[in-house]
C-alpha cells in the first residue's frame, strides 16, 4: 500500500476528521466556520485541520495574515487514489478467480 | 459488512459447492497465481497454504520443505461448501493489523458461484498509531461517497 494511501486512511480515521470532511464537500470554508461547528475548541479543530492538510486531504488558502480567515479546500486526488487502489484489489482478486476456475475445470474433466 | 469500501470479485465454476470449496482451500497452492501476487515477496513465495479450520494459517511459504514463510492471516470461519473468512495482511503492517477475505461458494445452475469479499481497509493505520478511539463505521461511507464523486467527473 502506497504511503499516500497511508496518510489518506489515517486522517480519514478520526470523526472529527470526518465530520470536517463531510462539511468541506458541500463547499470551502474558512477554519473559523469550522471551529464554530464543532463543540470542541478552536485550537483543536486547528490540530484536526493540520492533520488533513498534511495527508494532502484538503488544502488551506491564506486570504489575509489571521489563521481563522484561512479558507480549507477538500482535495480530490486521495479520495480518487483509495478507489483506485480497491480497483486494484478488486483486480487482482477477478484474476486468482480466473486461476481457480481453470484449475476446477482441470479437476473436473480430469475426473470424467 | 454493507459498507462499499470493499473489494468484490465473483466467478462460477463447474463444479458443486462442497467440491469448490474443497479445491479453493486444499488446492490453493496449485491455482493461486504466484506472478500477481504483489502483496508480499513474489520472488520468495513459493506456494500458498491454507491450514484447514478456524485458527488456520494463510502461509506464503518461502521454503517448502520446512513450510516457513510470511503468515498471511488466520481461519475465522471454516464453513465447508458454504463460507470461508480469514484475516489478511501484508509485510510491513502492524502485527494488529489486519484486513478480512471472505469467499462464499453458492450453488448456481449445475456450478458454484464463488464471491470473494475483501475489506476492513478502514482497520489499516500504520502510519496513525492512536486513532481507534471513536472509530465509526463512518469511514466507509465517506469513501463510498468520494469514489462515487470521482466516477462522476
């Protein structure tokens, strides 16, 4: 498994995390909106935020120098990786089924 | 196991279901691809065993003779002709990491339609240590969505 994958997996792995994630997909935000949907406190919010924004989850736009009108963006590119690696597994499951079912018609026609 | 982050394959073979189940298992060093096999080390990986019964071992076996090699999982339900659930993980994780496989054999017609279910993807932390407090099953949703984003585009 990709290190990426790792990252992306691992900021996905907390509710509050996700709960920020689910908030970002219906559009951008600024961590100020952010920090007041939450009950937990603004700099925890920030840590959470920090944490998706190294996985490469979402990314932050300095509008102006205070931090709080920071505006977090959700990124694409690792939601599209993890579906692509369960394509590869996917993929590579289809293929040792294609191996089983020769060896069972080996078996069976061995048989007859 | 109903959320979508999990890898499904399917095929039918001509044979029954106590019959599938017995090739799928007995036989596994015989069919298993080795050359796909990019989980482990394909250069050492010789065959795959699978022990039969609950508590079995998945081996990718480096050495024959001695059957040493990288424990790929365990047995968790040895159902003969209708189920087959083991744990499975690659080098590199965390010993308490792990995903889950598994294969139903259904009878189809005059065959066996064998599903292979692989997920528990959201268990697989080794770059968080720390994160399984509050773990919800939320993950695989949020993934379901994304994807269904992406295919979208």
């Amino acid at each position: 498994m990709a290190n990426n994958i790792d990252a992306t997996l691992a900021a996905l792995a907390d509710p509050t995390r996700r709960r920020i994630v689910e908030l970002l997909r219906e559009r951008p935000r600024r961590a100020g909106d952010l920090a007041a949907a939450f009950e937990i406190s603004t700099p925890s919010v920030s840590r959470h935020l920090r944490v998706l924004r190294h996985s490469g989850v979402v990314t932050g736009h300095e509008v102006a120098d205070d931090a709080r009108l920071r505006v977090y963006e959700l990124q694409r590119e690792p939601f599209t990786a993890l579906g692509t690696w369960l394509d590869q597994v996917q993929a590579f499951w289809t293929d040792q089924l294609g191996a089983f079912r020769e060896h069972v018609e080996q078996a069976t026609r061995a048989e007859q | 196991m109903s959320t979508p982050a999990i890898a499904t394959a399917s095929v039918e073979v001509p044979c029954a279901p106590e019959v599938a189940f017995q090739l799928f298992t007995a036989e596994i060093g015989r069919w298993w691809k080795r050359g796909t096999n990019y989980w482990n080390d394909a250069d050492k990986g010789q065959e795959l065993r699978l022990e039969p019964g609950v508590g079995g071992r998945l081996v990718e076996v480096y050495d024959p003779e001695t059957g040493d090699g990288f424990e790929v999982g365990r047995v968790l339900a040895w159902e003969p002709g209708r189920r087959l659930v083991f744990t499975w993980r690659q080098a590199g994780w965390e010993p308490s990491e792990s995903t889950e496989v598994e294969v139903r054999f259904e009878a189809a017609g005059a065959g066996t339609r064998v599903t292979v279910e692989h997920g528990g993807w959201e268990r697989v932390r080794s770059a968080s240590p720390g994160l399984s407090d509050g773990y919800s099953h939320g993950w695989g949703e949020l993934l379901h969505f994304y994807t269904q984003d992406a295919e979208a585009r």
